[in-house]
C-alpha cells in the first residue's frame, strides 16, 4: 500500500473518530464548533510554524558566504527535487540532527544542528537534506497540521463530554427503561476516554507513515539510499549519547526522534525505529543497483 494512500487512510479514520463523538455529544453543532476551535489553533501554528520553531531553537540563517558548499549542496538537491531553494539555518545543538519547517515549497527552511556538520560525510549529510527537502515537497507540515487539527478537536469535544456527564447531561431520556441510560452512560464514558487515545494513536502513525515517505522519497531525490541509511545509524547512535532539552511538541519535526535516549515506545513515537527505515533504504538500495551497509 502506497503511503499517501496510508495518509489518506489515516486521516479518514480521524474524521470518522471525530464524527463519532461529535455525534455523541452535540450533534454536528458541536462537531463543527470543536472543528472550528481546533482548526484556527493549528492553522495559526501552520502559518509562523517556521518562525516559531526556528527562534524556539536560537536558529540563525547561514549566509552563503559561510559555508558556500554547503548552500551549493542545497541547492543541488533542490533542482533534482524540482523545488525552489530553501533558507539553512544552523540551531546550536550539539546532538547530530536536523529538520524542516515552512508550510511549502516556497516558504520553507531547513536546520541543520552544529553537531550533524561535524559527524557526518558529505554524502551522508546530502541524504538527510534530501530527506528534509522531502518533507517540504510533500507538503508534510500541512498533512501534519491537518492530522492535529481533527486530533484536537477530538480531544476538545473529549473535554466536554466529561464535563457535560459530571454534571449530569447525559441522563436518559428514556422513562420506561431506566438500565437503558445507566448503560448508554457507560457506553459514553468509554467512548470519551477511548476515542482521544486512538485518535492520538492515528495521529503518531501519520506522523510515522511521512517518515518513511520523506525516506524514499529523500533517497531518490539524493540517488544514494545507502547514504541516508548510515546517516540515520549515526545520528541515532549520537542521539543515545547526547541528550538535549527539546520541547516535546517539537519532536516529530527532526529526522531522528531527539528523546529517544527517553525509552520512548515505537507505537507512541513520532518516527519509525531506525531499525525499520534503514531496513527499508535497503531494499529501496538493492532496486536501485547499490550494496546496502
């Protein structure tokens, strides 16, 4: 099954989940008003999502006279990608990662950490820009702020349904059997604390299906798997060592998840294990003629 179609299938699911509840409590009025509410919290973070993220990490523009190759390399791959060039910035970290933001290919950026320059091989560092440019091509910051906007608005009607049944609105109607709303209590109760955690479920496999289109897609705009496969080994490896004080909310965006040292559990992980999309790479590699690691 093709990843967009995953997407697709994900997102699908979301909204039937959000229909779901909004059944449940008030109807597509209050499906719709939880809509609303959540899709202007995270339609504004879509907007200054660049900004916000980029100054959270103390990030500065390189200048092209800095690291002219650097640039070049950018700018290499984002022809092959058939995309404009992004801006690069460097965030003052240590541990060895990068991300993108921007909500498209012409308003995007991509960071690279100060410890990512110093540990990788120039082919190594050309699959992971490959791997983030990915992201700005398929539009994965849109896919992702969709994804939290129907997640969230689940959780907000969630939130009034608790609310509404510990004050008593969720009583039955029905005068001739009384064991009937006891039960349809019940039924609701379990659907307001199930529904929020499978949609979040939902949510992080988005998060994880991207992951691995950005690979493949990364891999192809590079032409070298096997070099964003070892880039990925090494960042993970560095990561274990180098624990670094991210902002939870934030973590999806890095090609490696940065609190992994955590024991963070695959099915609650933004990203795939590195095991999996190395294995991945691999297979995309011997299709492409190359000798994997």
């Amino acid at each position: 099954m093709g990843w967009m179609l995953r997407t697709v299938i994900f997102l699908g699911l979301l909204t039937g989940l959000l229909m779901a509840i909004g059944g449940i409590i008030g109807g597509t009025a209050g499906m719709l008003i939880a809509l609303i509410i959540a899709g202007f919290m995270n339609f504004m973070s879509y907007w200054f999502s660049d900004k916000i993220v980029l100054t959270m990490y103390g990030a500065r523009e390189i200048p092209y006279e800095e690291a002219p190759w650097l640039h070049e390399m950018v700018e290499e791959l984002a022809r092959r990608a058939n995309m404009p060039k992004p801006k690069i910035y460097l965030v003052p970290m240590e541990q060895p990662n990068a991300f993108a933001t921007g909500r498209g290919p012409g308003h995007a950026a991509v960071a690279v950490t100060r410890g990512i320059l110093e540990i990788l091989e120039p082919e190594e560092l050309k699959g992971v820009l490959a791997h983030e440019l990915a992201h700005i091509k398929n539009r994965d910051v849109l896919v992702a702020t969709i994804a939290a906007t129907i997640a969230g608005a689940i959780g907000f009607l969630a939130n009034m349904a608790q609310w509404a049944l510990f004050f008593g609105a969720f009583q039955n109607n029905n005068e001739e059997e009384e064991g009937g709303g006891i039960g349809e209590m019940l039924a609701s109760l379990v659907m307001i604390i199930i529904v929020p955690i499978i949609a979040t479920l939902i949510q992080l496999a988005v998060s994880r299906t991207r992951e691995y289109m950005a690979d493949e897609t990364g891999a192809k705009i590079c032409g070298c798997p096997v070099a964003l496969a070892r880039a990925l080994k090494k960042i993970e490896e560095y990561i274990m060592q180098i624990p670094e004080n991210v902002n939870p909310g934030t973590a999806h965006l890095f090609i490696e998840n940065p609190l992994k040292g955590g024991g963070i559990m695959e099915l609650l992980s933004t990203h795939p294990s590195t095991e999996k999309r190395i294995q991945r790479l691999c297979e995309l590699a011997r299709k492409m003629g190359q000798e994997c690691i």
